[in-house]
C-alpha cells in the first residue's frame, strides 16, 4: 500500500493547504497517510525547521512547501500500478 507522510507544525498555514490537498485523493486512491509534528520530534526539527511542509511518498520526499495536483494524481496512479 503506498504511504505519504506529510511533515508539518502547529500554526503552518502551507501545512494546511497540503493536508486539504492530499485529502482529496482520499477517495479516489487507496492510500496511508499519517501526519508528523516535526516538533516532537528532535531529529525531525533539526532537518526541516522552517522547510516544511514536506510530503513523502513511500519514503522518498515528493514535495515541499506546496503540492501540484497533477502531478500527485499521477504519483498515486503510478503506485496504484505497482
């Protein structure tokens, strides 16, 4: 099953729009989605701090600061095929 991790922080209006964004495909795509405070967690902070949001797919970061829908349609489409 393919996994986005968006990672984000409390009061990040781009962290938002990216949730509104990926929630979207929810219904069209069978997919995990988790969301992580990058403030919870040291490492996390340390590596992003003000470079968020950041969505990963499967592990590999796809995007950041904002998503293009398309090409996330495309994405979700590809891993449905594998």
């Amino acid at each position: 099953m393919t996994e986005l991790i968006l990672y984000t922080k409390s009061g990040c209006h781009l962290c938002d729009v990216m949730e509104e964004t990926v929630l979207k495909f929810k219904n069209e795509f069978d997919f995990d989605f988790r969301i992580t405070d990058i403030e919870r967690d040291d490492e996390l902070n340390k590596m992003y701090k003000e470079k968020i949001p950041v969505l990963l797919v499967n592990g590999k970061m796809f995007s950041k600061y904002a998503v293009d829908e398309s090409k996330l349609r495309k994405k979700l489409q590809a891993c449905k095929l594998v």
